[in-house]
C-alpha cells in the first residue's frame, strides 16, 4: 500500500490486522498512570494478570497520542472484560462508554459475505455466478469474474478508493450520498490489476459489486438487509448500515489530528479533514461515511459485534456448507501459503495464542479490530477512536506499536492466555 495513495486515508483495508496477525506483539509504550483496579468479574474468565495487563496497555496507548479506547473481551467463561479510556481534551466532547456505537469501516465486509451467502444457501445467488449475470455490463470482463472472486478479493479489480473522486467524502468535506453503483462505477474506469482469479489483492470495488448484486437480487436497499437479516434476529440494537452521518444512539467521537498537527510524513492531501476543531484534532463524528458503502458503512458496538460473530461462527447466521465456503481461504501473501489466508469477507491467522477468524475497518476517526475464534464462544474488539496512524505508521510510530501491542494482548486474552510482550520495569 502506497503511502500517498488515497486507499492510505481511507482505511478500508487490512492493514493494521494483518500486521497485529502475522507478528508477536511489541514492546508495550511508554507507561502512563496507574490504572484502576481490574474487575473482579473479569477474573472468573480471563485471569486476573490478563485484565491488568489490557488495563494498562489502553492507557498507554491513550498516553501515545489516541484520543479514546474501547476494549472488549469475552473468553467464554463469564462475564466479558469491558474498558473505556479517553484522552482528557476530549471529556467536553461526550463521556466514552464501552457500549458506544462506532463506525466499523470494513468489518462490514463480514456482514455483507454472510448476506451474500445467506442468499446462495436459499438458492437464490451462487458463487460461481459471473457478475455480468446481475450487473450486465457495468463490470468489464465481467463474465470471467464470479461473486466469490469479488468476496475473497481476487478479481483484480481497481480498488475506488485510490479513485481521486472520493477523496473529498473520505475528508469529510463533500457529504454527497454515494450508491453502490457510483462507487463501482469510480473502481472499474480503471484498468484491472491482474486477470480475475489469478492473484489476491484487497479491492473495496468487489465489495460496491458485491452491494450493488445483493440490491439487485433481493430488490431491498443495504440498509434494510442488514437490519432484517441480521441485526433484527440478533437483537443487535446498535448495529446499522449507514446511509448518511446519522447517529442512531450514544456513540464514540472520532478524531484526526488537524492540519496543523498532523506529522510531516503524511502526504498534504491527506492532512487537513472537516470537522469541529477540539485541541490539535478535528472531530470527524458527523461526517457522511456512506463512500464506504458496503465495503465500510455498518455502525456497530463491541457488544454487539460479539454477538454477531457467535451466531456467525456457531451457524447460527449460515447453514453448514455455506460457513465453510466462508472459512475456505486464500493466501495473502503468495510467498507464504501457510501465512494469513482471506475467505469470503474474513480472515484467518495464527497469532502467538491461538488461530483467529477475524477482520479490521478504518474510517477516519475509527479504527477497530475484531476477532473471533472458530466457535464463536471467545470474541474480542478493539476500537481506537482515531484512524490515520494506521495508515501512515512510520508518521506515527509511537501511536501505531501501542496499538498493535494492545491488538495481541485483546487477542491473548480471548484465549486466556498472557500476551508474549514485555512488561513494564519496575
């Protein structure tokens, strides 16, 4: 990923995961104040040195420069670790809570390949469909490219992110509201990477085609897909794909430093966002995310992402045969066959725990990792309420290793076990 490349802002790629996956956690930041003390319920599941170990490393990365925090933990066995840590400056702005909603930005994928195969399970898609079958003529070469080429990403399409047209809505400063068909649309004027099937890259135009071929063949908007398939008979009460800024309950405030006080190594299109200036950030909350479309507009909370990926691991959400076409991977790296592998709208990786199903989403402002093992039974969310350190880690680096260090320590914990970092000195 180019660093002056627009996909660089967006976020709406694997980047931060497939490094907290495919790496042992790093030396924890710098320390900050003492921590609380750990909730006791959280020591019937999670070991106790587990929660004092999260505890201090959110708060290390709010002493690292991240405006808020939210960590949630359930290993299966109690009541799950939930922490929410915020910068100072930003307490006149709102309270953050472990159960605020966020922008999910390309978890979302998850969602949408489960309501894809939703639909092959009723008979009603199949992935060897070609998308020319319902999107005549809007993708070149679209009959050498099927639904399942567009879920695992190896069409070879553009991805429209890297599209200069979008740049603006991913700033916040046009807050038009796009279609899945504008934002194909905006991906496939571009030349093809590669030939369909051929190689794995991570495109955000499959998944606008995968949300224009869900509106066709259902005849129902995204919006109300995901609130009828999944969100409804889940009782997921914050989860929502969102068409415009609208909030639908108490949410975390999204920050990106300003123009002023944005690191030299960040690219000038990149530094200056829309927004409400609140101490060196600009808060970016009420932007429109629906450039994100498919590929990155679900609202969510930690909670409820938990339980999302508990019915979707346990078949709860797919038949049996479907859940395993999900779960069929391929390599994301073509030099490393036993590395990180991508499914249908998910990944999976060893990490030095344990094997993990998961996904991350960036959007400015939101940055959030969630995991899950294979049953469902142990789940773990980590949102960083800020999002371009992601994308530009060597501008940020303090900020970018406290977060992938807390990353593998979330995912420790979900397997009750001690993250392979170091310690404080004493």
């Amino acid at each position: 990923m180019a660093s002056a490349s627009l996909l660089a802002v967006t976020g709406l790629t694997l980047t931060c995961l497939v490094g907290a996956l495919d790496q042992e956690g790093q030396a924890a930041a710098r320390t900050a104040s003492a921590a609380p003390p750990a909730r006791s319920a959280f020591a019937t599941g999670v070991k106790s040195r587990q929660s004092t170990q999260l505890h201090r490393l959110v708060r290390e990365l709010v002493a690292a420069g991240a405006p808020g925090v939210i960590v949630r933990v359930d290993d299966g066995q109690g009541r799950p670790l939930e922490i929410a840590e915020q910068a100072p400056w930003t307490r006149k702005d709102h309270r953050l809570r472990a159960e605020d909603e966020f922008r999910m930005g390309s978890n979302t994928k998850t969602m949408m390949a489960t309501l894809v195969l939703q639909l092959v399970g009723q008979g009603k898609l199949a992935l060897a469909d070609p998308v020319d079958t319902w999107l005549p003529g809007q993708v070149p070469n679209g009959r050498a490219i099927t639904l399942r080429m567009l879920l695992n990403h190896t069409s070879g399409l553009f991805d429209y992110t890297e599209d200069p047209a979008v740049l603006p809505s991913a700033m916040g400063k046009d807050q038009r509201r796009w279609t899945s068909e504008q934002l194909l649309a905006l991906g496939v004027r571009h030349d093809p990477l590669f030939a369909p099937g051929t190689r794995w890259a991570y495109s955000n135009t499959d998944y606008a085609a995968i949300g224009a071929v869900l509106e066709k063949a259902t005849g129902r908007s995204l919006a109300d897909l995901v609130r009828d398939r999944i969100a409804r008979p889940l009782h997921l009460e914050h989860t929502y794909y969102a068409t415009d800024s609208t909030w639908h309950g108490p949410h975390a405030r999204g920050y990106e430093p300003d123009a002023a006080h944005m690191p030299p190594g960040v690219p000038a299109e990149f530094r200056d966002f829309a927004g409400v200036h609140r101490g060196g950030h600009v808060d970016v909350s009420h932007n429109n995310p629906s450039w994100g479309g498919a590929a990155g507009a679900v609202v969510s909370t930690a909670q409820d992402w938990g339980r999302f990926h508990a019915a979707l691991m346990s078949g709860r959400l797919l038949p049996a045969a479907q859940l395993a076409q999900m779960r069929t991977t391929v390599p994301i790296f073509p030099d490393r066959p036993d590395g990180p592998g991508y499914g249908l709208g998910i990944e999976t990786a060893a990490t030095p725990c344990g094997t993990v199903w998961a996904h991350d989403g960036g959007i400015p402002g939101y940055l959030s990792t969630s995991v899950t093992d294979s049953t469902g039974r142990r789940t773990a969310t980590v949102l960083v309420a800020t999002e371009a350190f992601a994308e530009h880690p060597d501008a940020f680096p303090e900020l970018a290793t406290a977060a992938k260090t807390l990353q593998t320590a979330a995912m420790c914990a979900l397997f009750d076990k001690p993250a392979p970092i170091a310690e404080p000195i004493s």
